[in-house]
C-alpha cells in the first residue's frame, strides 16, 4: 500500500466505457501522433456490463514520479510514451488555467497517483485499451477542472490509443480522420447519443485464442506496409460507408446498418490477409459465428443480426431487443450450459425462453459443434452512455491506493 500524506489529496473518479467498431480504424498515417489512415465509427458499450473504473489523484506529497496501478498492477508508465504523452498534455492544460488563476492549486506540478481497474477479466480478451486511456484522461482532465470538450479531450485520448478517442463518448460516435498534419482535426464526436437508438444490443461471444495475436499496433503497420486491398479500402471503400452507416444510424435502419457492419469487418479482415506475411484474426470458431448469423438472417426472412470482429476471435454480434429470442435466444440454445454469462440486465427478457427463436434445424450443423466447443463465454449489453464522474474513488483522503 502507498504511503499516506500531509498535504491535501485532490482526487477525481470516473467510469469509461467499451466501445466496439462498426467502420474499423486499422492503419496510422502518423505513428507518432497516432494519425488514422480512415474515419471509422462505434457503438459505446454499456457499462453496466463493462467499464473501467479509474481514480486521478495528485498531492505535493506524493514521490516525484507519477504513477499508474492497473488492476492492482504497477505499470511502468515511464517507458509508455503513450501514457505519457497525454498526461504531459493534459499537464499543459492545466498550468494554463493555473497561470491565468494565481488563487488555483499548482496541481500541474504535483505528481500523480493514478489507480485503475476493469469490472472484466483481461483473459476475455476484450480490447481494454480504448475504456483505459479514456478513463485515464476524463480522470485527470476532471481532477484538473478543464473545460475542454470530450470532443476535444478525444485529441489526447487518441494518443494513448487510436480506438480510445470514442470511448469519450456514449452513443453512436465517428472518429474523422481529419486533414492537418498535426492532428489537430483528428477529433471524435457524437454521431447520435444512445438515446437515439437505445435498442441497439451486443451480444459478445468469447472465443479461446490459442496463442497470442499480432498486437493490432503492429498488425497495422504490417498491412499498411504491405497489403494492396489497403489503400483501397482506406481512400474510397471507407469514405462511402461512412456516409452509409450514418444515414442508417440517423433512419435506424438495422439491416442497413447491419450490412455495412459486416462488410466492414470482412474487408478489414481481408486486408490482414492481404499483408505479407499474412495475419489472421478470426479462427474456425469466428468463422462459425459469421455463418451461424447469416443462417439466422435467412431463416428469419430479414437481417436481424450483424458480427463485427476487432483484432482476435471474439465475435461480437449486433442486434435490435425486439429481435432477442430471434438473436441471443438462437445463441443461447445453441450454446446451453456450455458458455456462462447469461446474466446481468440485458438478460432479463430472455431468462424465461424454453426454444430457441429459430430452430436449431435451420443453421448448419457443423456451426453448432464448432460453436459450442469454442465459445466458452457470452457478455451481453447494449448501447450505452460516454464517461461517468462518480464518488467510487480507488485512493482514500490520505492518498493510499485502494486496491480491491
Ligand atoms: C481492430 O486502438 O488498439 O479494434 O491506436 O495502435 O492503440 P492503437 O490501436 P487500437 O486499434 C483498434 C483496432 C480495431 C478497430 C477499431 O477499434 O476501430
């Protein structure tokens, strides 16, 4: 446990969300300022199934180095220059109110003590990162009073991690690749809040990877270096589906969102193929979860599902909550007591299902074997809010770390 202080501790707490990409980020055309080659655009995750919980807290008394405990973990954020990049931005913005407010607390120069944790295991391999930087900097940016915008917040969360930037906000959000060369218009905003189309629902279906992939910093650099599909992709199969997907967000209109989704996904996969030597992401068990969606969609007569996969085998499933039984329930029968996670407030309308919403006799039946051995778990949520300030704090008065 760290050491207590004399001096005052000012402490600020927030939650921050997942999000998952439905136009995918994949490639940088600056790796220093973390510039993306394409916009892309998300749905924010609800954190009442995943969140990170994230306390800033600075003290003069603190030891000279800022610190960093994740998931009870010390983290060496002195050879992350990405942590430290928005820390010193975030440091900027605040002596700047300090130098115009001489009665403020000099907290741009206190060190500081920055404790975090995940509410899901880090083995689900869920992409941590995004709900990680963005809790790092709604944390401090709170602690330090700025009155800087989540859209402008995002510039710096982006330097963290790409997909960080839109975990600033709840919702429907895009990431605009922007123009200037010093990233200046590289910003995330609001596309449409949750409450827009609050019954938009994730099923996550956790696949065992069985080795470690090609971390997605890396994979892209590979596939910007090497793959032909890519430009392609970034300059104008892009652009087109971002207007796309937008107006289907705006109409909500599922199977149109729905089909641009899984297009994206595939193309992204398919440029990963491209590079040279080639990456793969999906296994045969992804592969099952594509085609157990589409066996869905033909058998029910329209599109009521859509899979999106991120840089590993974990499928994430999209769907409307009137489509539940016809979604989740399907997975659910296909799955019996072979994967947990059937649980939590997304549940509660599907807890009394007794068949499956589309017999079982519909889809493939090497799906159902491939998926019940390879999914050993689900996490159901829906869309959901940006960052929360709560009271939660995870370093007390004295400035001990709390670590549960
Ligand atoms: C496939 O945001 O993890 O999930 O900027 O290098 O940290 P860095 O990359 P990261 O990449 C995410 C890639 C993706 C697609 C997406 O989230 O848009």
């Amino acid at each position: 446990m760290a050491s207590s202080t004399q001096s005052p501790v000012y402490r600020a707490t927030t939650t921050a969300p997942v999000n998952i990409a439905v136009i995918k980020y994949w490639g940088k055309r600056d790796t220093t300022l973390n510039l993306p080659t394409n916009s892309s655009l998300s749905v924010t995750l609800s954190q009442q199934s995943l969140r990170t919980l994230t306390t800033a807290s600075a003290s003069a008394d603190y030891p000279a180095e800022d610190t960093l405990t994740l998931n009870g973990k010390p983290q060496d954020i002195q050879s992350s220059k990405r942590t430290l990049a928005c820390l010193s931005s975030l440091r900027s913005l605040r002596k700047s109110l300090e130098d115009a407010d001489a009665s403020l607390p000099k907290l741009s120069t206190f060190p500081l003590r920055i404790v975090s944790e995940n509410n899901f295991p880090t083995a689900a391999g869920l992409a941590s990162s995004a709900a990680g930087f963005a809790a790092l900097v709604r944390a401090v940016a709170n602690l330090y009073e700025l009155p800087q915008s989540p859209r402008e917040l995002s510039r710096i969360a982006r330097q963290g991690s790409g997909s960080a930037c839109r975990s600033l906000m709840g919702g429907y959000v895009a990431w605009r690749t922007g123009e200037q060369a010093d990233g200046s218009d590289s910003l995330a905003e609001e596309v449409a809040p949750a409450s827009h189309w609050p019954e938009m629902r994730a099923l996550v279906l956790v696949v065992s990877a069985e080795k470690k992939d090609v971390p997605s910093t890396e994979g892209m650099q590979t596939t910007v270096a090497t793959s032909d599909l890519f430009a392609t992709r970034a300059q104008t199969v892009v652009p087109e589906r971002m207007d796309a997907i937008e107006a289907a967000i705006r109409d909500r209109d599922f199977p149109k969102f729905a089909e641009i989704t899984m297009r994206d996904s595939n193309t992204f996969h398919a440029t990963c193929l491209d590079s040279w030597p080639p990456i793969f992401y999906m296994n045969d068990v992804s592969r099952a979860a594509v085609r157990l969606v589409h066996d869905i969609n033909r058998a029910v007569g329209r599109t009521v599902a859509a899979y999106t996969f991120d840089a590993g085998p974990n499928a994430v499933i999209y769907y409307e909550e009137k489509d539940s039984e016809l979604v989740a329930g399907t997975v659910k029968a296909i799955l019996g007591s072979s994967a947990s996670g059937w649980e939590g407030p997304f549940y509660e309308n599907l807890a009394h299902l007794s068949a499956p919403g589309v017999s079982l006799d519909q889809i493939d039946t090497r799906v159902l074997d491939v998926l019940k051995g390879g999914v050993s778990r689900v996490i159901l949520t829906g869309v959901g809010e940006g960052p929360v300030a709560v009271e939660d704090h995870l370093v007390t008065e004295r400035g001990e770390a709390i670590i549960n």
